[in-house]
C-alpha cells in the first residue's frame, strides 16, 4: 500500500458519524451500519488505487483505529440502554472490527472489487456462524449476543445472502467457500427469528435457484421494503443494499460474454469475453473462433503461456492476462494492431520483447508486479502510449528511448532499483504524473524542472541529498512527496511551486527551509516529522506559514 495523504482515520470518523443515527433508531441497526460503512470504506480504497495512508506501512495502526470506532460503537449503546457494561460489549464488538480488518487485508492482496467483497463477506458469515455456538442458548433458541436485537442478525444474513448470490450468478465463484458461506448465512437467518427476514431469505433463495434472480433482484427491493414496514424494522440499510444489486444487475449479459460456450453459439458477434477466475491453465484455443473480439478478459487465472496464435485476433483492443503465470510474451503479439490497453500485471515476465514496440496505437501498459530487470529500447516507439505502469519490478534503469512517449501522462515505477532516472525523461511534456518512489535514487535530472505539467510528483524512500535548482520550474505541481530521503536542504527558489498544495518533507535531514516558500500561496499540509530543525526554525517556519496545517512529530 501507498502512502496517500487522506488518513483512514478521518474516513472512519467521518463514516461513523453519518452511520450514527442508526444505534438510535427504535430496533437498533448497530451491525448492519457497520456492514454498509466497511463497505463505503472499501469503495473508497478502490476509488483511489488502494493508496491507503498507513504510517510505515504499518497495519496494526489501521487495527488501532478499528478497535477505536468498535469503542465509540459500544460507547453510544451503554449510553442508549442506560448501563455500564461497555468492556463486555467490547468483547461482544469484536467481531466489527475483524470485519473491516479483513477487508483491508484482502484490499492489499487483490485489486479484484468482486473478488474482495466475495471473500469477506464469506469470512464474515463464517466467523458469526462459528460464534454463535459459544454464544446460543438453544434451550432459548433466540438468543445471541453479537447482535443486540435479534433482527439485526436476521438482515445481516440477508444482506450478506443476497450479495452472495448476486455475485455467483455473474462470476464463477470457489464452490466450497461459496456453499460454507450460503450454509452459514442460512442458518444465520434462521436463528434471528425474523419473519421479514426468513421469508425474504426463502424467496430470495427459490428465485435464484430457478434461474430467475436477474429479474427478481430489481423488485427485491420492494419486497423488502413492504415486509419492513410490516415487522416495524428500520428498512433504510436493506434499500440501499438492494439498490446496489440492482444497479449491478442491468448489465447487457448480449455485450459481455463470460463463458465461451455461450459465446460459440455466436462467435461473428463476440466483441467481448470475460473469463476471469475460471481456473484455466492455458490459453483457451476456442477464443481464436472470435474474429471480431475486441475486448479479452483473462485475469486472475492459471495460464503459463500466451499462444503465438495470439496473432489471430487482429480487432483486439484490450487484452487483460493480469494475475497469470505468464512468464514471456511472444514476439507475434506485435501484429495485434488495433490494442489499446494490454495489461500483464502480476505474472512473473523476466523480460520483453523487442517487437512491443510494434504496438504503435498502444495508450496503456500494465507491468507491475512481475520479475522484468530492463526495458526494450523499442518501447520508446509507442507514440500514443498515454499510461506505463512499471511498479515492483527488478528494473535497474530505464532506456534513453522513453523520453520518445511524446503522449504520456502517467508513469508509475516504484519499488524497483532505480539508481538514476534518464535525461530523456525530461522531455515528456505532457506527463502529469510520475512515481519513483523505493528506489535507489540518489539525483534527480539537472533539468527536471522542463516536466512542464507535471502535477504530482513521488519519490520517498530514496537516497536523494539534494534537489535539482529547475524543479522550482514546476508552476503546476501540486502535491510533492519526498520523505524518507537524505535531503539537506531546499532550493532557495522553492517559492515559485504557487500551485503546490501537499508537501512531505519527513524523514530527511533538513534544518531548516527557504524564506521563499512563503510564496507558495497555495499550500495546505507540510509535514516536517523527523528532521534537523532547531526550536527557533520552528518557529520561524510557523511564522512564514502561517495559516498552513504543519506536522512536526
């Protein structure tokens, strides 16, 4: 995970807030907000790359933080039943916490959405089915201490339910997981004793398995909504989870193939294919019957090797193989003439071949997470390449050739073992983003500042001792992080970055900052944790910043 400058804290403050009123409404929804918030969170690692802010990378911050909102969660129940047994609730709660904690864990090691919200939620179900045998009183079947009100239980189930087999309707999901998870909420639902919730459950259950839920989830809904009303239970959280499953559900199943039997029965009109997690082993040779795919899905898989037949498919515009096993990629996949994406991310690619520079209407490549030492010189012929993905690799430096992508916007290459960034670089003119942070970067370019629209700019961790006079060239920057390097000092210059918002200067050995950065109108967070500064520079630095949010320690 990434560092980005918006703390998960804030978000699960600000998330419980708005989640609040729900332990005050007349049945009391405490889980089912908690369910819904996790999941707002998660949205939002998503929509920012899981860039998830973790001082040090450290998940045990993270932990910390969960516990506290489990705190608050027991602190609004103790204050709305009027008693003080809040360490008990603690260790009732602790299932919350793990909730989320599990999404944040499954996050780090998958960028699949369907894939993460399949497995906690399975991990979830599991964890209260095992529980709830230390906690049932079967003589009083109703009885269960995770949950306050036993209908709570009974739409957590039914939530959770519902997800589940929305998800194994449009993806192939693991079979024992899936059937452990739909065994677990079963029973769930049955020892809530919520007639809404049972018989919404059984309803739920009788569509999907006659094939008829694609359907019936768009009116799930108002079902829901007419048997809350009925059981005098707070309805809210249950059309917000329905809404969700059916916006999803309006997908044109006639555009998206996800099974090749399906797609031969029509193969002249296949212009996409997803089959992703469908355990395959190799490149599946019916796909060469699509001569009009334009789209092919194929991550998360088992496939060790791209055909030289890949050649064949010459109206293919994305191709996704993300996820693989995939240890080179053939020279003929330069006749592929028409691609525009080609992802190849976490597979275990050594190398390239010289002919991927062939692609010439090429405007994104994913190679992150694979093996690859160096770059063909060849990938400076890709023109049109807007976005080169390059994090977690083995690369040592890059090709001169690069700053011949007149096109690029994004170029991402952290964790590899960069010791100097080429001159060339310098001439990309539209790049807005670069990321160079873990490496071995010990300088930057002398004229780095001719990034002329560079916008955000990473390099911590790294052994930079000085910066460049021209980076203060760089007017449109806006966020700049460069922590946890050997930085002495700042150009005396500094001021002229008027557009720079975020500033990350920790870890360094600074003791002291230019008086021109008082220009820097525009700056709103600086954080100076862990450098050289004596009391007076302190204050001196308050002084000229005044109005700026400053993060000494």
């Amino acid at each position: 995970m990434r560092i980005k400058k918006v703390k998960i804290e804030y978000i699960l403050l600000i998330t419980f807030i708005l989640m609040s009123p729900f332990y005050f409404s007349p049945s009391g929804l405490p889980q089912i907000a908690d369910f819904f918030a996790a999941f707002m969170i998660i949205a939002y690692f998503i929509k920012n790359n899981f860039e998830i802010y973790v001082e040090k990378n450290n998940p045990f911050n993270l932990l910390f933080f969960f516990v506290f909102w489990t705190l608050l969660v027991n602190l609004l129940w103790t204050l709305k039943l009027g008693n003080t047994s809040i360490i008990i609730y603690s260790i009732y709660y602790v299932y919350n916490c793990l909730f989320i904690y599990i999404l944040y864990l499954l996050a780090k090691k998958s960028t699949d959405v369907f894939s993460i919200i399949y497995k906690s939620v399975s991990f979830t179900l599991i964890l209260q089915f095992l529980l709830s045998f230390l906690v049932v009183d079967f003589t009083g079947f109703r009885q269960n201490i995770f949950f306050n009100n036993p209908n709570q239980l009974g739409y957590f189930g039914l939530c959770s339910l519902t997800i589940l087999l929305y998800l194994s309707e449009y993806y192939k999901l693991n079979k024992f997981l899936f059937t452990i998870s739909l065994l677990s909420g079963i029973y769930i639902i049955a020892i809530s004793l919520s007639n809404a919730a049972m018989l919404s459950a059984i309803l739920l259950l009788i569509i999907h398995f006659f094939r008829y839920i694609k359907k019936a989830l768009k009116y799930l809904l108002f079902f829901n909504y007419f048997l809350t009303i009925i059981n005098k239970n707070s309805c809210t959280i249950i059309r917000n989870g329905g809404e969700m499953n059916t916006e999803a559900s309006t997908q044109n199943p006639s555009i998206t193939y996800f099974s090749i039997e399906a797609a031969l029965k029509d193969p002249l009109n296949v212009t996409r294919l997803d089959l992703h997690f469908k355990d395959l082993n190799k490149f599946p040779e019916q796909i060469f019957e699509f001569p009009n795919l334009e789209d092919l899905i194929l991550w998360n898989n088992q496939i060790e090797e791209i055909p030289d037949e890949i050649s064949k498919l010459k109206s293919l515009k994305k191709l996704d193989l993300s996820g693989n096993k995939i240890k080179s990629v053939p020279k003929s996949i330069a006749e592929l003439q028409n691609l525009n994406v080609l992802v190849l991310s976490w597979n275990e690619l050594e190398k390239l071949p010289d002919s991927i520079g062939e692609l010439v209407n090429l405007k994104r490549l994913g190679l992150n997470n694979n093996k690859i030492k160096r770059l063909p010189d060849s990938i400076g012929n890709l023109k049109n390449l807007q976005e080169l993905v390059l994090s977690e690799n083995e690369i040592s430096e890059l090709p001169e050739s690069i700053g011949q992508l007149e096109n690029l916007v994004k170029l991402r290459a952290p964790g590899n073992f960069l010791a100097k960034l080429p001159g060339s670089i310098c001439n990309l003119k539209k790049l807005e983003k670069l990321e160079v942070h873990e490496n071995n970067l010990a300088e930057l370019p002398e004229n780095f500042g001719e990034l002329e629209n560079l916008q955000k700019f990473r390099a911590y961790k790294n052994l930079l001792t000085n910066l460049p006079s021209s980076i203060c060239k760089l007017t449109k920057l806006r966020k700049l992080f460069l922590y946890e390097n050997e930085l002495q000092e700042l150009p005396e210059n500094f001021g002229n970055l008027v557009e720079l918002q975020e500033l990350d200067l920790s870890f360094n050995e600074l003791s002291s900052l230019p008086q021109s950065i008082s220009y820097c109108k525009n700056l709103k967070n600086v954080v100076l944790t862990k450098n050289n500064f004596s009391d007076d520079e302190k204050r001196k630095i308050n002084e000229m910043l005044r109005g700026v949010s400053i993060i000494w320690s």
